[in-house]
C-alpha cells in the first residue's frame, strides 16, 4: 500500500495516496499500539481467489494482462493482486460505514444468503454519489433479505452526527446482525465505539479494512479508536449530550425506510429509532455492569 497513488503522482489533487498508510501507521506507533499488536505479512491473491467475486474475463484482463497495463496506467497486476483475506467461515457480515456505499461489495454478495451486507451512507435520494445503496436494494434470489440499506437523505441540513448513526445501529444493525448470527464481521472503515458494539458479535472476530478517509488527521484519529477497541483498551466515553440526543427528522425519515425483504415493515424499525434515547441509557448501563473481556494483546 506504500506505493499506492494515482500515476500522475499529484497527491493533492488525488485524494487516494499512500500517505493515509503512513500517517495511520505512525500514529499507532506514537500511541504505542503498534508494540501491543502482531504484524502479519500479506500475500498475493491468486486468480482463483479474485474469481470468488469477479469474473474470469474481468480477473485475466486486469490481474495478469502486460498489454493491458500499458493501456491503462491507472491499474498495474501487482496491485490488483495484493489484497487477500484468505479467511474461511460459513458467514459473514459485511458493514460498510462511510460516507459513499460500497456498491461493489454489495453487488459481489447481493443474492448470497450467506453473507450478510450492512451499509450507512449518505444516498439523498440517489443524487450523491455513487446514486447506489437505496433502501429497496435488499438482495436477489435467495439474498432477498440480506441486504440492508440505511440510505440517509435530506443533504446537510441538518448533518448527520454522532446521534443519527447512534440511532441507526440500535434501531437497524445491531439488531438484524445479532439475529443473522454470523461466524465473523468485516468493517469497512470503522470507528471506536461502533467498533466495540460490533465486537459483540461473533465471539469478537472482527476484521477491520480502510477504505476511504482522506482526511489524514480524521483517520488517524478513528484508526486509533478503533485499534483501541480491538485491543480492549478504555475508550473515552461518548457525551451524555450526544447519548440523550435524538436524531433528526431527516434520519428517522431515512431509517423507517431501511428494510429487509423478509423481516417486518418499517414501522417497527420507526418505534426502535424513536426508542434510541431510553435504549442508550440501558446499553450504557450495561456495558458498566458487563465490561468486554479483555484477552491477551497481539
């Protein structure tokens, strides 16, 4: 990921470059986390494994066509081939927390019963980019039903904040990610909190993916968060302000919406949002009287 930048080298104009690894890496080693954590080395995917989500033509064009590299300087196989998991489970939960919705992992598992997908974004009726990730998107085939959307409209007036995505994990995530039941929970991006409540979740295996964040400092700050959290370290506690607030019209417009194909209408989903104040004192209290255990460091 060090050499990971657009190939006319302006990382000013280009949000994604290698300096959003380094700042995060020298932040972890700043805060000593990095000592508390076991580096494991990376591999390349092979053509098998990239196959499990995309096509042979697509995997035999970009992952090892010379000619093709020559063609189009923004794509090289080396990069096409170095991310991998490489990790076997029956089920997984997928959650995609960012600004813009993940439409292609939506589309690699969307009629695949066995992993369920999770996304909160900003969607405005379709007109942000990229216009994907709308609350009827929720599977096909036999995924109907495992493809959950909660596609926040309304722009920035007002924003959507701390209490809003408060609301959606109690009201949406956490509730259908407990029944799913999952083997393991892949988060792409993350933060510190949301981060420990999804850690409840499939015995603690959780695997955390950057993606996005081009404002260095801001992920540096949610990347320390959320390895504090895998580490069980302490984690400054949200405001009571923030805890009591509840979320704006626009985002309980925009969950009564988020839905699942073969789960009950939107109103109950309504009255959980609505609850989202009385369900944080509750959480809280919870989690003083019940505090994660803490296993060994990395």
């Amino acid at each position: 990921m060090q050499k990971h930048q657009c190939m006319c080298g302006n990382t000013n104009s280009h949000p994604e470059h290698a300096g959003r690894i380094q700042s995060i890496w020298s932040r972890l080693q700043e805060t000593g986390m990095r000592a508390q954590c076991e580096c494991i080395k990376g591999r390349k995917a092979t053509l098998e494994e990239l196959q499990t989500v995309h096509s042979e033509a697509h995997v035999l064009l970009y992952g090892t066509n010379p000619l093709r590299q020559k063609m189009d300087c923004s794509v090289t196989p080396m990069f096409v081939r170095l991310p991998c998991g490489g990790v076997g489970v029956d089920s997984d939960t997928i959650w995609n927390e960012d600004v813009h919705h993940g439409n292609g992992t939506q589309q690699a598992f969307y009629d695949d019963p066995n992993v369920l997908y999770l996304s909160i974004h900003r969607y405005d009726d379709g007109n942000f980019f990229p216009g994907s990730g709308a609350p009827d998107e929720v599977g096909s085939g036999a995924g109907v039903g495992f493809n959950v959307n909660v596609a926040f409209t309304g722009g920035l007036d007002p924003p959507m904040g701390d209490a809003e995505y408060l609301a959606a994990f109690r009201a949406v995530v956490m509730p259908i990610a407990s029944e799913f039941s999952p083997d393991m929970v892949l988060i792409s991006s993350g933060f510190g909190h949301l981060t420990r409540q999804l850690m409840t979740l499939a015995g603690g295996r959780v695997v955390l993916a950057l993606e996005g964040g081009h404002d260095l400092t801001a992920i540096c700050d949610a990347s320390e968060a959320c390895v504090a959290a895998l580490l069980g370290q302490e984690l400054d506690p949200l405001p009571k302000a923030v805890l009591e607030q509840r979320p704006n019209p626009n985002a309980v417009r925009s969950l009564e919406k988020a839905k699942r194909g073969d789960s009950e209408e939107a109103e109950t989903v309504n009255a959980m949002a609505s609850l989202s104040v009385a369900n944080s004192n509750t959480m809280e209290h919870r989690q003083q009287e019940e505090p994660m255990e803490e296993g060994e460091p990395l």
